[in-house]
C-alpha cells in the first residue's frame, strides 16, 4: 500500500527514517513528507496555514495510485484527518499516532511565536509522560533536527465538510490510552468525542510509549502500524 508519512510539528520527513525500512520490508511504499514552511522564515511562512498543508497531502495523494493510506502523528493527525476529508473517495485507511481525529473548527493547539514563526518549545515544556520514554542523547539529537513552523498552522481552524470522512477506517496508535480510557478522555471534550464515535470503522491500540515513540521504540512502532493497516 502507498503510504504517506505526515510528521508532527517541528519535524520533517527524516523523523520517519527509522519507521520507513520496517515499512517497506513489510511490502509497502513509504512516502514521508515534509509540509510547506517547515524552517522557513516568517516572511517565507506568513501565508502558509493549516489548509496548505491539508493541500499538500492531497496533492500527493491524487499523484500516487490507490490504495493510499494516511499515517499521522501528532499535529500531523489533523492534516491527515483533513485530507481523508477532502479525499474519502482515495484514503483507504487513516493511523493516527499519539492524535485523535480533529472535531470541525478545532485546532492544533497553541505555542509561543517568536519572529514570526513557531519553534520547537523544548523538551521542558510537554508532559513527564509524553517524554518519559526518551533518553537524554535522543532528546538532545531531536531538539537539534527541529524546525520552525508557520505561525498560523498550530491555530488554524480545520474545515471538514464530508461526511463521506466518517466512512474511512480509522486506527489510532495511542501512547498511553487503551479504547476505554481514550473515550473516557474524549468524553471532556465533546465535539471530538462526536466526531469519533461518528467513524463506522475505528479502533486503539494501546504503544505503551510517550508521544514520540518514532524516536523511542521505532520497531514496535512499525508492527503497530503494518498491523493497523491490515
């Protein structure tokens, strides 16, 4: 199967370079992406959103035969729920790593910009549990090969406007979460709670990992998403 790869904020297309020989040995096609603006400066960047990475992705998926799946990871999860939005009729299947699809109008979330643009906040500023499982020379060795994004994508609203998304299957590859305790924390935010109980074909897989697993554990990573694409 085509595969496109889309990364979190701050990173690009080489996060995945650890994923994509797993990916191939298991018979498909890796395509990982870097999204418009990433390490662009804020003169470069002010007019890319959110709807010009979603555009992106579709581009290349338009370009690439079916069945083309989608695999996002983070904030790259919104981009790839936007593009199966935009694309139903050709995404044939939608993993999300550590990310849950995106209700209408939601957004990323918010970071600081600085000159214009948003850079990577550090290590520091996430969750104990979201990084508890990368070492210090990983963390050191990632923090270095981060990258600016534009100011606009982290808030940018999403538009989804087919209903048709609701028919492509779904596979979340939560870190921490099983299917239970995923629903249990999509139960406080309502909108997105609708918008996954509205997908006919969904299910959790539970990593075990923090939100970086790409970088922590690449092998079971890989077999979880050789596995959740079927």
């Amino acid at each position: 199967m085509e595969l496109i790869l889309i990364p979190g904020l701050w990173l690009d297309a080489s996060s995945w370079d650890d994923v994509v020989p797993g990916l191939r040995a298991a018979g498909h096609t890796p395509h990982p992406v870097t999204l418009p603006g990433v390490g662009a400066t804020a003169s470069e960047s002010a007019d890319i959103g959110l709807a010009d990475w979603i555009a992106d992705v579709v581009a290349r998926i338009d370009e690439l035969p079916a069945p083309v799946a989608l695999v996002g990871h983070s904030g790259g999860g919104n981009v790839a729920w936007g593009a199966a939005s935009a694309r139903p009729d050709r995404v044939a299947r939608v993993v999300l790593v550590d990310s849950v699809p995106p209700a209408p109008g939601a957004e990323i979330s918010e970071f600081p910009v600085v000159d214009g643009v948003v850079p990577f906040p550090g290590w520091d500023s996430f969750d104990e549990p979201d990084v508890a499982d990368l070492d210090a020379p990983t963390r050191e060795r990632w923090a270095a090969r981060t990258h600016t994004v534009p100011a606009r994508v982290p808030t940018d609203a999403i538009v989804l406007e087919d209903a048709r998304r609701f028919d492509v299957p779904v596979r979340v590859l939560s870190g921490a979460a099983d299917d239970a305790a995923l629903l249990d924390m999509l139960a406080g935010w309502p909108p997105f709670l609708g918008e996954f109980e509205a997908i006919e074909d969904r299910a959790v897989t539970r990593l075990g990992s923090g939100h970086w697993p790409q970088f922590s554990q690449p092998e079971a990573l890989t077999r979880a998403i050789v596995d959740a694409l079927g």
